[in-house]
C-alpha cells in the first residue's frame, strides 16, 4: 500500500501447481523474499490486505484464500476455504469483494459463487473464447471469442444476463475485453485495434463506430545515389512521392496507375516498378515544387519486362540496384526464387527457382541481392566470365553482404533497445518515441540520413542526424 514492495507470482507453465510468490523493492529494485505455493494453483489475481498480500489457489472441490507477508519469511496462512467445482479449466478470474471465480471449461464461460455454492452464469461459447474481466464491484463481466467479439454480461437477481455483444467488425482474432473499474467502460483489442465502449449503451453495438481500416501494406523507400531524394509509396498501392531530403518537400506526386512494388529516384527522375513494367516520369526542374502532381499520362518512358513477372495480385517486393542499372523481382508465381532484369530494356538477366525471399534489396556497390528478416540470405551477381552471362551464386552460411546490412549504418550509428540512436562514439544523438520505434528490418541507413518504416505507421520518419 505504500508503493515501494511489488508482488509477482510466476510458474512452470507445466506445473501449475508449483509457483512462486516472489516480492521485490521498488526503491533499490532488489529481491525481498519468494514464497513456494503448492497448495493449488493460483488464481488472478494477488491484493493486499493491510500488511499483507493475499491470493487465492483453486484446486478440485475447493478454493482458498491465502494470506503472507510481504517482506519476511512467513508460513502461508490459510484465510478461508470455499466450495468449488471439481474442475474449473485453465483460464480463470477470481473477484475477491465478491467471491466469484470465473472460468473457462470445454467451451463455456463460468460464474460460480464460491459463498453459496451455485453457478451465475453458464454460456456455451465455443472453443475459441479468452479473455475475462469483471468489474471491481461485479456489476458488470466480459469474455471475449474469436468470430464472435465479445459478450458483456449485468448482474441480475438471478445470475448474469447478456447486455450487449460487441462486434467492431469481421472478428478474425483473440478479443481481449478489459472492463473499467467502475464499470462503465470496456476496452477490446483485437486485430491491431483498440476501441473503447460505454457498458450504459444497448446491446447492438453503439452507432457511428468507424469502420475498420483497410490494413495496411509495408512502405517502399529508396534514397537517389546523392541522397539528394528518397521515393516513397506502399507495396501494392499507386501513389508514389518523390521527397526533397534537402526542404523536406514533396517535389513530385505520382499517380502511376498501377500496384506499386519498387521505385528508384535520381537527381531528375523518378523509377516505379509495378505489374511487369518499368515507369520513368521527369521531375519538376529548379527549386522544389511543392504539390506537384503527374498520373501515367505524363510518364516519359515504360519498358516492358521481357520475361513473365508475378500477377498484380501475387505481388512480391522488388529493389532497384543503386546504381538504377538493374532490379530484382521476387517471382511469387513460381512460389520462391528471384528475377534480375535490366531496368533500360526490361530484358531478363538472371533467375533461380530455390530459396523463398522478401523485401529484396542490393548491397551498396551492387555486387550482392539479400533478403531481409531473421534468416536474411543472399545471392552474389556474377557477371561476365567465359560466356559473358550473369549468374547468381549463394553467399555461403554465416557470411554478411559486402558493405553491410541496408539497416546498418556505414557511419558507426546504432540503435538501442530502448528507442536512442547513439552516434559512433556511443553519445546519444536522439530518442525515438514508442511509436516510431520499428524492427531492424523496417529501418534504412543512407549516410547521415535514416528512414524509418513499417505497416503500423501512418508515413515513413526520416531522419537527418546532421542537420
């Protein structure tokens, strides 16, 4: 009660009924004491009681209320002992005020009243259910279930009765419902969505809810070879935008008029790839424009693969070589391997059917083509030789790309876990916010500029550690 002791209770996931109540001071944020509990499992959730914590364990036909202190050994004292049913599930929710554990059995949802001995609600809701939360005073009980959302109970004379069924649109994952403690709200996340409702409104979901927004697909970035413009746009969406990195400006607005799977950008023109066909559009001469808009009418060049490329609807991701000579495919048609084709003629240079990629990009001086992610993989780009041709050969295991990851800075910069780019001396230079804060497979390094970019964030953050 005093803020400077926290309790944990943590487990065997295999043993559930070996766990340890652990305390820890958060003045000096060292160990205090741990207490074994083999009484039965523990139920959420732990509460203090004057100078002490108390839990509750449930095991077959019983429930108990335990109490110790926080900060020295003591031997577990048993509060009180109430009836239960022999076999409550694995998913529970104790009430303390109330006495009444929820529980999740062979796809129902469970109320019982541990004090008298009866069940207060009792709904069949398939094997998909999860989350339970009640308010603090038990007015009010959520569970949520994949397909269905999630199901808000009211307390009644006689049990719990449906009040309302909260369904934001199609349910395709775990609703996890949390209830205020008044009761009067109720939050559900589900599927990278988090809506707040009000317990007061009926029970068809409350009007003027937005609908879901259509999900978002990862940005593309690429930087002009003098850093002097980065191209942006989504994978599988039209609309590029070519960025001045000098005025932070939009200096061209493209509407290709077709799904958008690379760009490339010089000091005047812009590159987009998309549904077998290589686009060029001029940019705008002299100072940044600002707004300046074009659509497929004003293109100034199309070349057309010469090879079959995946359909619009399997689009994979491509990536133009820095020196804009030649682009990378992922053919998804064939279900793994790479394209690379000559960007001036569309004429195809080399391929391989092995390996599955994603997100494809060049090393620096073009010589390699890597896949991002966990088990990144690379290809060296041989060319010439006794039949003049450009093969592909595979980097051999444990060997990283010539002039290092795109997500690396050739500068010395880093990232911490905890959002600060520190600069090649180790001295902080900039904290990211939580929301800007993105996997190493979201970020570019280009000299003294980095991009960041993922599916979760409105538009790609460039960053300008020099300016």
């Amino acid at each position: 009660m005093d803020d400077k002791i926290v309790a944990v209770a943590c487990g065997d996931s295999g043993n559930f009924t070996d766990t340890i109540i652990s305390t820890y001071s958060l003045v000096s944020g060292t160990h205090v004491y741990s207490h074994r509990v083999s009484e039965g499992r523990i139920v959420a959730q732990i509460w203090t009681h004057g100078e002490f914590l108390r839990f509750a364990t449930v095991k077959p036909g019983s429930i108990t209320i335990w109490e110790v202190t926080f900060t020295s050994e003591h031997t577990l004292a048993e509060i009180e002992s109430l009836p239960a049913p022999d076999d409550t599930g694995e998913d529970h929710l104790f009430l303390p005020t109330l006495s009444r554990l929820a529980f999740i059995l062979r796809g129902a949802v469970l109320i019982w009243d541990v004090r008298d001995s009866k069940f207060l609600l009792n709904f069949v809701g398939g094997d998909l259910l999860g989350g339970l939360s009640f308010s603090s005073d038990g007015r009010f009980f959520a569970c949520g279930s994949v397909g269905q959302g999630v199901h808000l109970w009211k307390e009644s004379p006689t049990g719990y009765v449906l009040h309302q069924k909260l369904v934001s649109g199609p349910v395709v994952d775990w609703t996890l419902p949390f209830l205020s403690p008044d009761g009067e709200s109720i939050i559900t996340s589900e599927d990278h969505e988090i809506q707040l409702w009000r317990t007061a409104d009926p029970i068809n979901p409350p009007s003027g809810v937005p609908p879901r927004p259509a999900e978002q697909t990862s940005f593309i970035l690429a930087f002009s070879p003098h850093r002097s413009f980065i191209a942006t746009g989504r994978l599988g969406e039209n609309i590029a935008t070519i960025i001045d990195l000098e005025s932070g400006d939009p200096r061209l607005i493209v509407d290709t008029g077709m799904k958008i799977c690379g760009l490339g950008v010089t000091g005047s023109t812009a590159i987009v790839v998309g549904e077998g066909k290589i686009i060029t559009w001029n940019l705008p001469a002299g100072g940044c424009v600002l707004d300046a808009r074009a659509n497929i009418h004003d293109s100034v060049q199309t070349i057309v693969f010469n090879h079959p490329p995946p359909p619009p609807e399997q689009l994979h991701s491509a990536s133009i070589s820095p020196d804009l000579n030649h682009l990378v495919i992922t053919p998804g048609s064939r279900g793994g391997g790479l394209d690379i084709y000559d960007v001036s003629t569309g004429k195809h240079a080399v391929g391989t059917t092995t390996g599955v990629f994603s997100r494809l990009w060049f090393t620096r001086d073009g010589r390699e083509v890597w896949s991002s992610g966990i088990f990144s993989k690379g290809r060296k780009i041989i060319r010439g030789g006794g039949s003049d041709a450009t093969r592909l050969e595979p980097v051999r295991n444990g060997d990283g790309p010539s002039g290092g990851h795109h997500w690396e800075s050739s500068y010395g910069h880093k990232v911490t876990d905890d959002g600060w780019i520190l600069d090649s001396k180790k001295n902080r230079v900039m904290w990211l916010p939580h929301h800007w804060r993105v996997g190493v497979e979201y970020r570019i390094w280009d000299e003294r500029f980095l991009a960041l970019f993922d599916p979760g964030l409105p538009e790609p953050v460039i960053i300008d550690l020099y300016e």
